[in-house]
C-alpha cells in the first residue's frame, strides 16, 4: 500500500473511533450501549494503532529511517487498550476510566493536533503545501 492508501485507511478508522470516543466520555457509563461502543471503539483504535505503524515517520528524526516520535502513541494504544479491557473485567473502574482517558487524550487529542505540524499530510491537505 502506498502511504496515501494507509492515511486513507487510518483516517477511515481514527475518525469513527474519535466520534465514538467522545460520544462514550459524554454518555452514561456501564449500560449495554457504552458496552458495545466501548468494544468497537476499543478495535478501532488497535487497527488504527497498527495501520500507522506501516506509515514511515514525514517530520522529525526516525528510528531505523521509519520511526518517529508520532509512532510513541502507537504504543499507549497497544498498552492502554488491553489494560482497559483487563480492568473492566476484573471490576476496576478506576484503572479502566484512567487508561480509556489516557487513550483519548494521548491517541485522539494531541497525536491528532500533531497531524496538524507542518510537513505532515493533513497539514498539507487543510493549509496547502
């Protein structure tokens, strides 16, 4: 895939996830409805977690000439998520609220504000080359 194709992938998962994210930190908690979306959110964001891991780094130094500091929130998704799953299950609501924020400011807010740097495509794509 070409790197256009895997933004267009990524932007065909993270923009669904960052809705549901908010929908879910707005909406009442534990009814089968933020369940539900919690899970399909939950997906979303590993699959898109994994997409941009095949996206090299477009700013900034790299790590092995792919890698960049973008590519750290990558890896709070990896972590938060199956962290999250594992707290709710195991009744620690706590663990689960913290790692479900950490997730959307980290993986949503201000990794999706550093699209945004120029050099970067939707830099480029909202304010022109």
């Amino acid at each position: 895939m070409t790197y256009l194709q895997l933004a267009y992938c990524h932007l065909g998962t993270i923009i669904p996830a960052f809705l549901i994210g908010t929908f879910l930190l707005l909406s009442q908690k534990g009814n089968p409805l933020h369940r539900l979306f919690g899970k399909i959110y939950m997906v979303l964001m590993l699959i898109s977690a994994t997409i941009t891991l095949f996206m090299p780094a477009q700013v900034g130094p790299t790590l092995l000439g792919h890698f960049g500091f973008i590519h750290l929130f990558s890896f709070l998704v990896f972590y938060s998520v199956p962290s999250a799953f594992l707290a709710i299950r195991n009744g620690n609501i706590a663990m689960h609220r913290s790692n479900m924020i950490s997730l959307y400011v980290g993986g949503l807010l201000i990794a999706g504000a550093l699209t945004f740097v120029p050099g970067r495509l939707l830099h480029g794509w909202f304010f022109g080359s």
